[in-house]
C-alpha cells in the first residue's frame, strides 16, 4: 500500500481535507496527515488522527517517537506527497524554499513526487507572484491540480476554488501510477564530461555540466528506479539514495560502469565522453618556453557500446548525441553500431539549451525508426518525457 502524506496549509477550504482523506484511502493510500498552523484554526490533529488511525503533524517541534525526527521521518517513509489545499502563502513560500513550519519543513526534506491542489481568492492566484510560483514550481516537476472556477468564501467569483475531492483522488492516483513506472527496475546512468590528463594540471575536456544527467537522475529516482550512477567532474547534484562513482577519465568511467552493469534493466549514457586522450600524459607541469608543443592523442574506449555488450540484449540502452548539426543518418548508424533502444539528440550550437543551460530541446530516435520532439523546456521536465517514451 503506498504511503500519501496529506498536507493541509490555512485555507477555508481546509475542512474538506477530512473527506479527501478517507477517498484517498479508500482508493488504496495509507494517508497520514501534516497541518500548517493557519490550518490548525479550520481542523484539529485530532479530527485526521481519528479519520486515519495515524498520528497528525502539526507543531514543528512533534515528537510522536523520542530521538526521532518526524519530518526526516516522513519525508523518507512517503511515496506521494499531496497537499490540498495549498494557500498562496504556502505556494509561494514552497518555490521560494522557505521552511517555517512542519510542513514545509517536510517539503524541503522529501525527495519525491510533490502534487499541490491550490485554493485561494481569484485576484490571489492570477497574482503575478502566484503565477511566477507556480511556473517555477511546474520546472521544478511538482505537479499542479488547476483550481476550479466559481463562488469562493470571500462572496467572489472565478479561478481559485479547490478542485473536487473526486478530481484531486483521480488526478493522485494516476500521477502515482504513472510515477511509479518504474519501480523495481535497476538503471545504470553515465553522467558528466570526462577529463583527459595532459599533464598533472592540465586536461582535455568538453563543455558539458552534468545537469541533464543529473535531472535524468532525479527524474528516474522519482519514478521509483534504483539508480547506478557513474560520474564524471561535476558539480550537478546527484540523488542522496543512488549508488555512485566519481570518476575522472574515460577509461575509469568504463572500469567502474562495467563494475555495476551485471543485472541491470536499462542503461542510460548521457556522460560526454571525450572520444580521445593524449597517448603519454606528461609526469608532472609541462613548463612553457615559447617553443610549439605537439599533443599525440589516441582513440577513447566507446564506453557505452562496451556496457551495452555487457548488460546483455535484454538490457534496454539509451545513448545520447550531442550535435552541432542533428543527423539522422549519422544517429541511426550510432543506434546499430552501439545496440541502442533509442538515441536522444540534443543540438549544441545553440547557447540557450544543451551544455551548461537550464533548459533542453530533445529529438528522440528509436532502433525502429521512431521519432520524437521534446520541444524547449527545463531540463528535469525534459528528463520525464525522455523516461516515459523511452519505458512506456
């Protein structure tokens, strides 16, 4: 049975959380429940603690278990966090980060799913404030129960009523199943640029940050994959529950994949591997002395090909390209060459998406010939549309 916390923040709207409770364990969540103080003035802990059979949240300083943290607690034990209904307080203290009371401070610790069902005036919700919350909110891959239209408590009329219980219970299922696609399934993920030693200082690198990788990451451990992580220099932060391995060069990243490739379900390489490395790295600092230096370089070992033969054909393997000029033909032949499912390819002449940036622009070719777009769009949400065409 998967675990739901229900967050309830100061809204009117708080006293239909007490039924929104018992529809959702009706529809197969074990629901536990965290106030807000505002919310503390609609329902009391004990109302849900007598609905659930759980114990209820609501002072920061709780402690239901002594020596325990309840809000570390929480976060770890829950598969879906809901909060309905969501103030614009609540809302815009969420994308700004703050964590004030217990369940924002939950928020913060919880590294899952995150779906919130906002209720507020409509002149509140159509507020640019509000509205820059939840676009950044909406990037940051929680999920937005849209308000309904009508009478509100304050005698006014227009977007910002609670959506009903029945819509908010439809909507958590569905995102739950469709989060949890792949539970269960182990995937080996390369990430990160790799680093070619020149000399003790010096290095041949590339452009790449890790960020896709890492949202490719954070997307997977949200759909419930145990993750295998290999990592080039990257500053990227990477999920706090994935195996990792931090690696320099190529060869090192092709020694530790092969190291966790044995009984994995897919293989992901999105790491910018440097196709070459100069042949006899240099002892030490090379010192300059005005004369022309030559570097002798020598092929890379294909990283990805080689996990790919040694996960085996029922492994399903994603590569990535990235490409100045996209080519179809050139994709297609990589897709053969390397037994690949599918190819995503991101273009790099262009400043504003691909290395280093916040946003992505993917085309996706399948082994079968497929295509797809992911237009413009935050990496992370580029990483749930890459992970669920690719595991559909």
């Amino acid at each position: 049975m998967p675990n739901l916390v229900l967050g309830v923040s100061g809204s009117v709207a708080a006293y239909r959380a007490a039924d929104l409770a018992r529809d959702l364990m009706r529809a197969g969540f074990s629901v536990r429940v965290c106030l807000t103080d505002a919310a503390e003035r609609f329902v009391t802990p004990d109302l849900f603690e007598a609905l659930t059979g759980q114990p209820c949240l609501a002072d920061v300083f709780d402690e239901p278990e002594r020596g325990r943290m309840a809000h570390i607690d929480w976060a770890r034990q829950a598969d879906v966090l809901l909060i309905a209904p969501t103030t614009a307080s609540t809302l815009n203290k969420l994308a700004a980060g703050i964590a004030d009371d217990m369940l924002t401070t939950l928020v913060l610790a919880y590294e899952g799913p995150i779906i919130v069902a906002p209720a507020m005036n409509p002149s509140m919700f159509l507020d640019p404030t509000t509205q820059k919350s939840l676009r950044e909110l909406r990037e940051r891959a929680v999920l937005v129960i849209e308000p309904a239209e009508g009478d509100v408590a304050c005698g006014e009329s227009g977007q910002g009523k609670l959506a009903a219980n029945s819509r908010i219970v439809e909507f958590t299922v569905e995102s739950h199943r469709r989060l949890r696609r792949l539970k269960g399934k182990t995937i080996l993920l390369t990430t990160g640029p790799t680093h070619e030693a020149i000399d003790s200082v010096r290095f041949v690198g590339n452009r790449s940050s890790g960020k896709m990788g890492a949202a490719i990451a954070q997307a997977a451990q949200m759909m419930g994959a145990n993750l295998r992580i290999v990592s080039g220099p990257s500053d990227a932060t990477l999920p706090r529950l994935a195996q990792i391995v931090r690696v320099d060069s190529a060869r090192e990243m092709l020694a530790a994949g092969l190291g966790m490739a044995d009984g994995v379900d897919a293989i992901l390489g999105v790491a910018a591997v440097a196709d070459f490395r100069p042949k006899s790295p240099f002892e030490g600092k090379i010192r300059r002395d005005g004369k022309p230096m030559t570097v002798e370089f020598e092929p890379n070992p294909d990283v990805l090909a080689a996990l790919v033969e040694r996960a085996g054909p029922d492994t399903r393997a994603i590569g990535f390209a990235a490409e100045p000029t996209p080519d179809t033909e050139a994709a297609e032949e990589k897709i053969r060459r390397k037994g690949l499912y599918a190819l995503a390819i991101n273009d790099i002449s262009r400043r504003d998406i691909g290395f280093g940036a916040d946003e992505n622009e993917l085309t996706l070719l399948f082994q079968d010939g497929r295509k797809l777009h992911c237009p413009k769009a935050p990496k992370l949400l580029c990483a749930f549309w890459l992970l669920e065409n690719v595991f559909d």
